[in-house]
C-alpha cells in the first residue's frame, strides 16, 4: 500500500487518509461553489450531457409541467450516479489522479443537483433578477460619477 511518503505523485494508488479528504471535502457545505458541472457522464450505459441541460433549462423564461417532471427525473438520475460516484471513490483501489477526476466529477454532479433543484423552485430566475437590477443599479451610479468627473475636469 501506499505510505504517502511520494510528495504527489498522481500515478501512485491514493492512501487512505488522501480518500477520506476527498470525500470529508464532497461533504462540506458548499462544496460545491466554483464546481463546474460535467460537459459528459456516462449513465447507465449512455452518454448524458448534465451541462447542456442545465443552461437549456436555466434559460427558458417558463417551465412547462412536463419539464418539471423531467427535472425531478434527472435530479433522481444524477443523485444515483452521484451515490455509485461516491461510492466508488470510497472503496475501490484507484490512483491519485483517478480519484480527483471522479471527486470532481461527482462534485460537479452535486452542483448540477443543486442548480437543476434551484431552477425547480424558481430560485435561479430570482437571483438572476436580482443580479441584473443590482448591476443595472451600479452601472448607473458609475455613469453619474464619469458624468461628474468630466464636468469637474472640464471646469479646470
């Protein structure tokens, strides 16, 4: 087994200490901030593309009833990959560098969870709302202190 003592080589069998941060790290809150969601995951067999999906349904301005239930199939779908993910990360023998490309890609899984079940709930298009008054609202104060600047500059 591996001690550890190999300063990261990312071809030597993960340790068991470097597995458990992996997953103790999928586990905190917000984990998965900053995550980006997998362009491809192979899903029982079939080629799914969770990113596409994921901004197809962020962009719609309203959501059908048979959209809902699509996303309430595909959160039960990414959650079982997301489970066999983690499960695997916890109990089969694996390099370094194996296990950060399935800890990312299962971190990426849990973010698509998170924003498939923001969009469900509306709470996507609200803080896009926000965000939009919120920099309308800044852009506009920037403009009046160019404004104001000019006039003082045009002064001297």
């Amino acid at each position: 087994m591996n001690d550890g003592a190999d300063n990261g080589d990312s071809s030597l069998l993960i340790t068991e200490s470097e597995r458990k941060k992996l997953l103790a790290e999928l586990r905190t809150r917000l984990f998965w901030v900053g995550e980006k969601i997998p362009y491809f995951v192979e899903i029982n067999g079939k080629k799914c593309k969770p990113h596409d999906r994921v901004w197809e349904l962020i962009n719609k301005e309203k959501l059908s009833e048979d959209e809902k239930k699509q996303i309430e199939k595909c959160i039960a779908v990414l959650k079982k990959k997301e489970k066999i993910d983690e499960l695997e990360l916890q109990t089969i023998e694996m390099t370094r560098e194996e296990a950060k490309t399935l800890s990312d890609e299962t971190a990426g899984l849990l973010r698509a969870i998170m924003d498939l079940k923001e969009i469900e709930e509306g709470i996507s298009k609200k803080r896009e709302k926000e965000f939009h008054e919120m920099f309308s609202t800044q852009r506009t104060e920037e403009i009046r202190r160019w404004l104001n600047f000019l006039k003082e500059v045009k002064k001297k």
